[in-house]
C-alpha cells in the first residue's frame, strides 16, 4: 500500500516536471522574428553554409551541453571576433537586451 503511494506521488512528480517542461518549450515563431529582423538569415541558414555555419552544424556542436544555451547567448551579445570565409570580423550583436529572449532564440537554434 505505502509502495503504491509513493509509486503514484512519483508519476504525479515526473508528470508534473513533463509539464512544466513543455510550458517553457520554445517559442519558434518568436525565435524565427527575432532572427529574420536582426538579419541573422543573410549569414545563416538552417541547413545551408552562408557566410556563417548552418543552424544544424550549430545545434550539432552545443545540443546536450551544459552550457550550450549560455555559450550561444554569449556569441550572440558580445561581439566576439569570428571567422569568415574571408578572415575575420565582430559577429553582429543581437538588438534584443532581452534575457527571455535571447535565451529563447538561443534554444531554437539548439532546436534544429
Ligand atoms: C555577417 C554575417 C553574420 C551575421 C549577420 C550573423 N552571423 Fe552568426 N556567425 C557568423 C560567422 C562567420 C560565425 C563564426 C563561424 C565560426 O567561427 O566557425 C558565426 C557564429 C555564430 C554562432 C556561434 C557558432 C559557434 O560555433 O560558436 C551563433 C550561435 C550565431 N552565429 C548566431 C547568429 C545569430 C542569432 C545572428 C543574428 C543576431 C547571427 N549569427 C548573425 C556570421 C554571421
């Protein structure tokens, strides 16, 4: 009997862990507005190499890392100094000083 309770307020646990997972889901749609209007898309594509790698290739090398949203959040908001096909410049700065946001835009591309 003790068993069947703790079995059950367990499952009622996971389930409700399930759900808050899936309310803090992604926001594609602002993701993808947020992305479209800071002109990431002129250097990104999500399958295709542009200017800069593909979102895949992105999401490929951070996804399940600890830190892969922060260290997105980071190359995004900081301008640090990347590689071009040819050579080297500041990555643009997102126009969002939006933590929510920026965080957002960071799981989505860990997303694809
Ligand atoms: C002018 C072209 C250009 C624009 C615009 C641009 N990027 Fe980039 N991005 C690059 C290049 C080039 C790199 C570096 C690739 C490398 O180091 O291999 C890069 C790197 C990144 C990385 C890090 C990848 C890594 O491996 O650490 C992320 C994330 C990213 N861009 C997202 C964005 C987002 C979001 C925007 C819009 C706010 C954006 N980029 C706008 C060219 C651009």
């Amino acid at each position: 009997m003790k068993l069947t309770k703790l079995a059950a307020s367990l499952a009622i646990a996971a389930l409700a862990g399930f759900s808050t997972h899936t309310f803090a889901a992604v926001d594609a749609d602002a993701a993808q507005a947020l992305f479209k209007k800071n002109k990431c898309n002129t250097c990104h594509d999500v399958d295709k190499v542009k200017k800069g790698p593909s979102l895949k290739s992105i999401a490929a090398k951070y996804k399940g890392k600890a830190d892969g949203q922060a260290t997105i959040v980071k190359a995004i908001t900081t301008g640090p100094k990347v590689k071009t096909p040819d050579g080297e410049e500041e990555h643009k700065i997102l126009d969002s000083k939006d933590a929510g946001a920026q965080k957002n835009l960071a799981d989505w591309v860990l997303a694809q």
